[in-house]
C-alpha cells in the first residue's frame, strides 16, 4: 500500500495537538461568538421578513387599486340585472323547503 508523506505529516500534527485542553477563556470566546452570530443572523432574517411583508403589501395595494374600477363595475352590474331585486331589499330573508311529490300517469304511487 502507497502511502503519501504529506498526508503522514498532516496526521502527525493533528495527532499532536489533540491532547490540549480547552481553557475557560477559549470556552467564553466561542460562547461570545456563537451569541454574536446567532444575533446577526436574527437581525438579516428580522430584516428579510420585513422586506418581504413591504413589498407584498406594495403588490397587494397595487392589485386592489387597479381593480377598483372593475369591482364598482360589478356592483353596478348586479344591482341592475333584470328580474332581480337588488340586494337586501328591505332586509327581508324567505327562507323555505320544497318538497315535490310526483305520480305516475298509470295509476300508481
């Protein structure tokens, strides 16, 4: 089996310096930063929401002040239709069943 020497000598340092223990200002070090990133990444994704909910709110305006003309339209429309009254004439609601019952010509039920 070939071996490299560069990996060997890789290795050999890596091996080296396994042994060393973490000190208490190394540990508060990496808590500080992992804090410090987590809040920059609260901070871009805070802002990210933000320019999403503005830009859908642009868009959402937009499309409601472009259709205003065609929903009043509508409105007109159907207040107008022949054989209709229009709606909530008076407040009145009929609300009702039907029940239908249906003979045979032959003389049976």
């Amino acid at each position: 089996m070939h071996r490299n020497p560069n990996l060997d000598a890789l290795f050999d340092n890596l091996n080296r310096n396994a042994g060393k223990p973490v000190g208490p200002l190394q540990k508060f070090g990496a808590a500080a930063a992992a804090v410090i990133l987590f809040g920059i990444a609260l901070a871009f994704s805070v802002m990210f929401f933000a320019v999403v909910a503005a830009i859908a709110l642009v868009i959402g305006l937009y499309v409601w002040w472009k259709t205003r003309d065609l929903r009043k339209a509508m409105r007109q429309a159907q207040a107008h239709r022949p054989g209709r009254p229009p709606a909530n004439a008076g407040g009145i609601v009929i609300e009702g069943e039907v029940v239908r019952e249906v003979r045979d010509d032959h003389g049976r039920d």
